[in-house]
C-alpha cells in the first residue's frame, strides 16, 4: 500500500521561504506524476505544482516564479521549494501521487502552511 508522508510546513513571514518534502513509502511506479495540491480556508483544493517521472514540470500561474519543484527518484521523494511567500499562499498543502499506467490517485494528509503579513 503506497502512502505519502510530508514534511516541512510551518509559520513564516512574508518575503520567507519554506521547503516542503513528501517521501512515498513505498517504490515508486515507472510511469506517474507527483505533485502538490493546496486548500486553503473556504476554497478548494487547487494544483500548485507537479512533475512527471520524465521530469516535465507543471507550475500554478499564482506560484510561477517563486516555486520550484524538483524530485529525487532514488529516494522517492518529491519536494516543493516556495520563496517569496506571500500570505494568500496560507493553506494546507497536499502531497499528491498519480499512478498513470492506472489513472489512480494518492493523497498525503497535508501540512498546514501560514504566512504572516
């Protein structure tokens, strides 16, 4: 059973920087996307920024410019650097795994985010 721990959330001000990180506990599939998705109060859940095995990357407009998303194959781990935060980027971020070959999803349980003004 694949699972997504995340690490790395917390209370920063704005202008700082966070580095988020999700490692599957299990071997990743040849063929699937990992990504991040974030939710923040009275919103839904929207995509911040993914990347497929290939390594071609997929970047919210909201976040351009300011995130980077990278992964690590060998160590399964799939990691979302955000500088130059600013508070409407306050949400609960999710770890997201996407099996291609299968079309099915995995959810992390989230890391709360705060960006103080």
């Amino acid at each position: 059973q694949l699972r997504l721990v995340e690490s790395g959330g917390g209370l920063v001000q704005a202008g700082g920087s966070l580095r988020l990180s999700c490692t599957a506990s299990r071997i990743i599939f040849s063929l699937n996307v990992m990504g991040w998705y974030r939710q923040a109060p009275g919103k839904q859940r929207e995509l911040v920024a993914s990347i497929a095995s290939a390594g071609n990357t997929n970047i919210a407009d909201s976040v351009k410019g300011r995130f980077t998303i990278s992964r690590d194959n060998a160590k399964n781990t799939v990691t979302l650097q955000m500088n130059s935060l600013k508070p409407e980027d306050t949400a609960v971020y999710y770890c997201n795994y996407y099996r291609a070959t299968r079309n099915e999803y995995y959810w992390g349980q989230g890391t709360q985010v705060t960006v103080s003004s």
